[in-house]
C-alpha cells in the first residue's frame, strides 16, 4: 500500500471519527432537550394538579361553612321557638357536634 493511498485511508478514518463525534454531540443535545421538555411537562402537570387541589378545598370549605351556618341557624330558631327539657339538649348538640365532625371530616 502507497504512502498517498495510507494518508488517504487516515484521512477518512478521521473524518468518521469526527462525523462520528458530531452526531453524538447532536444526540446528546436533543437527549437534553428531550428531558428538558419532560420536566417542563411534569412541572405543568403539577401546578395544574395543585391548582385542582386548592379549588377543590377552597369549594368544600365554603360548602362546610355555609353548611355550619346553616345548621346554627337552625338550632338558634330551633332553640328559639322549642322548649325542650336537658336530656334532648344534650342529644341535639352531640348530634349537631357529630354531623360537623362529619362535614369536616373528623372521625371518633
């Protein structure tokens, strides 16, 4: 093999090699592109995720209140208008106590 056909074949190894070293270089910087949208995607997932949560607490927690309001109303006009005897008062309060554990979610 000539000396020119030897520096020729070099040549082309190189070439290869530096083709070679370029498309890596190229797939790492799509592979980080790729995982930088991944994470875009998973951050997005979680504030809307958060979002929901918070909505969704904000709306149970008016509907407690309007409920706790309602059911105060209730036992003031109840109170009001009804004589009832110790023993029924004491049931009546640990049934308005257990239905806003209920409504907000404590359990005995």
């Amino acid at each position: 093999m000539s000396i020119d056909h030897q520096i020729s074949a070099i040549n082309e190894v190189l070439e290869a090699e530096k083709s070679n070293l370029q498309k890596i270089a190229d797939c790492k910087t799509e592979a980080e592109q790729i995982i930088e949208a991944g994470r875009l995607k998973a951050r997005s997932i979680i504030n809307r995720g958060d979002e929901r949560i918070s909505s969704l607490q904000a709306r149970a927690e008016l509907s407690i209140e309007r409920r706790l309001a309602e059911l105060k109303q209730e036992m003031a006009s109840l109170s009001a208008h009804a004589e009832i005897d110790e023993n029924d008062r004491q049931k009546l309060h640990l049934a308005v106590s257990l239905l806003t554990d209920e409504l907000v979610g404590i359990t005995k």
